[in-house]
C-alpha cells in the first residue's frame, strides 16, 4: 500500500527558504524508475504541478518556480526533496508529494506559508 509522507512546511517570510522532505513507501514498482512530483494547493485554486524528477534526475519545473525551487531525490532511501529559496506570498499552500502524474494515493501535504 502507498505511504506517502510529507514534512518540512512552516511560516517562513518573504524571501526566505524551506526544504520539504517526502518520504514513499509501498510504490508500484521501482522508486528509481518512478517520475516524481511536488504539487501544491492554494486555498480556492486547483492542484497544480510545481517540480518533477525522473528517476535518473532529469528535472522540470513551473515557469513561477524556475530559479528559486529545486527538486531532488535519494532513491536509496525512497525520499523526494524540494528545496524553496526566495519564497513569495503567492507559493503560500499546502504542498504535496506524488508520482508526476497525481497516479497514487495523496498525503496529508504539508502548509507552507509565506508572510510578514
């Protein structure tokens, strides 16, 4: 059964950064061959795609977050990281882990908050 775990969110000021950790367990198949994603949800907006990584860590991101997030991973330990520097009011939302594609079961995301 997918287990899928997201930590690393808080109240951070304009400008600032955060790492998010996601950890995945029970995956279809092989973590390494597994195209993840970070996606995020602000409040009356649809879920939307921010960074992915393929499992031989070819990366893509969003026009908004290109420059200021970086995705990674350690397939060894099953863990998808997203580094956010220069942080901005508008990525304020909850954010989540999952295959790039939203194709299994979603954690509970973890709150990213960015204000004064």
């Amino acid at each position: 059964q997918v287990h899928i775990v997201e930590t690393g969110g808080g109240l951070v000021q304009p400008g600032g950064s955060l790492r998010l950790s996601c950890r995945a367990s029970g995956m279809p198949g092989s973590f390494n061959i597994i195209t993840m994603g970070w996606h995020r949800q602000a409040p009356g907006n649809q879920r939307e795609l921010v960074a992915s990584i393929t499992g031989n860590y070819i990366t893509n991101y969003a026009d908004d977050v290109k420059g200021r997030f970086t995705i990674s991973r350690d397939n060894a330990k099953n863990m998808v990281y997203l580094q956010m520097n220069s942080l901005r009011p508008e990525d304020t939302a909850v954010y989540y882990c999952n295959t790039r594609r939203g194709e299994v079961n979603w954690g509970q995301g973890t709150q990213v908050t960015v204000s004064s």
